[in-house]
C-alpha cells in the first residue's frame, strides 16, 4: 500500500493506493483549532492497516528549502524557508506532516519546484521559488496519463492556485504562475501594505488572487463561484499553457505529447463550462487529458510508489535514500 498526501489550499488530501491500482481518497479539512485532539496516523488506521504502507509521501506548503525528494526525517522546517501564508506554524497541513515526521511509517518528502531543483532550465530558476509541493505530484499523475512513450507535456492546475509545469524528456524542466483563484504574485499595492503596517505576509499571499481582488473571502472558494470569476480562472489556465508552450516551442523543437489539467475547476461544466472550452482553447496546441479527482494525492501515492520501487530520479529530480527507507 502506498501512501500520497496533497497539501492543498482548502484541506489535506490522503490517497491510498494498493498494489493493484485501487484508490481511496479522505480529506481533512484545515482547522488549526483542533490540532491537538486527532493523530494522523489513527486517522489512517481507520482507512488501512498501517504496518501494510510501505512507503508514504508528502509535500507541504513551498517545499523551498530542498531540491531533492528525500526522507522525512531529513527535512528541517517541514521542508520550507519560512512561513509566509501558504503553510501555518501550526494547523492541519503541519500537523500531519509531524505526525508522519514523528511516526514508523517510511515516508518521502517531495520539494516544490524552486531554484534548488537541478533538472529546471536555467530560466525557470530566476526566482527562488515557482509553485508549491503539490505542482510536483500533480506532475507525477500527468506523466501516467498519455499512452506509449509520452515525455513531452504541459500539466496545467486549476483549482485555487493556476499553474502550470513543462517536462521535456521525461525531466520537469519548467513552471508557470502568474495569477489564480486565491494565490497569486504580490504586486506593489501589496508590498506597501505590508509597509505601511496595513497587512502581513500572510495577508498578501491570501489577498494577490481572483477571489480577494474581485471582493469576496476565503470561504467562497468552497462554493458555487460567479462567472466572471470561472472566466478568469480559465484565462489565467490559458495564460498559464501558452507561455510554457511559447517556451517548450522555442527551446526543445519537438511537438507536445498532450497536455494534461488537473483541479476541481478545470473540471467544471456549470455555470461556466471552464472544461469543454479549456478542451477546445488548448486542444489546438496538443491533445488535452482531464484528471480524475484528488489526482494531485494520487500523483504523491505514485512517488511513494517510484521510491519503494527504488528509482534513482522521479522527473528528473533525485532522490536521497536512508535506512529507514527500504527498498524490496
């Protein structure tokens, strides 16, 4: 049994996978309230025969402060450089993470995609950081999902945040984030916010996307979002595809394999079909694949799986072994 954790916007997603390919998926919703009355792993006791996991693997928040998938034991500060809104000190996503840190259950931790990552194209390592954790599992599943030897493709998110990765021979070698529903990059508004005492960090990384800008609050991202906001997740998607593929286009002269979208929004048929025209707007530049959901979770479970199996680099990136990761 392998073990897969998405560290997501709205809650901690677990996807246990079997050996044969059967999947179960549990959330826990984020409540940093109540962090002291649950432990993660009777929380998959209740799920799966925990001496039957043979490997775990997770990542949390920006995943900045590494370049390689590595044991959990090994990561300092839950894997980032520092908290500045998109993981807690305390709360969900970093409770199960100290619990999984402090626990038997062989566990990997995946990084970001951040300048530590060797495999990037130097261009893509400007900034120190470019998508969180789960961009790099929302990868790993895209890569399973084109037929023959496919290892030339865009995997593009559209759920809270909108981004999107570029792998050219089998190797991530890219990303790209601008805006999305809830997160985007600071813009100096934000910067003098901070200033001036008006907001924290915490607050502007929140407060830079869609929902924020346009006048509504965190919880609407649980429900039935506006129109206008589902037209702008699908332009910020585009935005997202287009400027890889500009790239992919100029650098490796090879045609895209497909291009594959992941996220609850990209799956959306109403009241905005944000699906059938991400299908039809990206279908001209490479044939278009639909993720099933909690696909990031799954895509953790895979990692899990490639590192049990004892494979040296998952898209390129290493991996550091240790003796409490066995290998059969």
């Amino acid at each position: 049994m392998y073990i897969g954790i998405d560290h997501s916007t709205t809650g901690v997603k677990t996807s246990l996978v079997s050996e044969t390919g059967d999947r179960e998926t549990f959330v826990i919703e984020r409540s940093p309230e109540n962090e002291n009355e649950w432990s993660y792993v009777d929380l998959l006791s209740e799920h799966v025969d925990v001496d039957a996991i043979q490997m775990a693997a997770i990542g949390y928040s920006y995943g900045d402060n590494f370049g390689e998938i590595r044991p959990i034991e090994t990561v300092e500060n839950r894997g980032v450089v520092d908290n500045l809104g998109a993981g807690h000190p305390s709360g969900t996503g970093s409770k199960v993470f100290d619990d999984l840190q402090q626990s038997d259950i062989p566990t990997v931790a995946f990084p970001g995609v951040n300048h530590h990552i060797d495999c990037l194209h130097p261009y893509f390592s400007h900034y120190n950081t470019i998508t969180g954790a789960d961009k790099v599992a929302m990868t790993r599943y895209a890569a399973d999902q084109f037929t023959g030897d496919a290892n030339h493709f865009i995997a593009a998110n559209a759920s809270s945040s909108a981004m999107a990765t570029l792998v050219y021979d089998g190797r991530l070698v890219g990303a790209f984030h601008w805006i999305g529903l809830v997160h985007g990059w600071a813009g100096l508004g934000s910067v003098r916010r901070v200033l001036h005492d008006e907001a924290d960090f915490s607050d502007i990384f929140m407060d830079s996307g869609i929902l924020r800008r346009s006048g509504y609050t965190f919880e609407d991202v649980k429900e039935t979002l506006d129109p206008e906001l589902l037209e702008m997740v699908y332009f910020a998607t585009l935005h997202n595809v287009y400027s890889l593929f500009a790239f992919a286009n100029h650098v490796h002269d090879e045609s895209l394999d497909g291009i594959a979208l992941s996220g609850r929004l990209s799956r959306l048929e109403s009241p905005v079909d944000v699906q059938g025209k991400l299908r039809e707007s990206l279908g001209e530049l490479a044939p278009v694949q639909h993720c099933s959901e909690f696909s990031t979770a799954a895509g953790a479970a895979m990692i899990a799986r490639d590192v049990h199996v004892g494979k040296q680099d998952i898209l390129g990136v290493p991996v550091k072994n240790s003796p409490r990761v066995q290998h059969p």
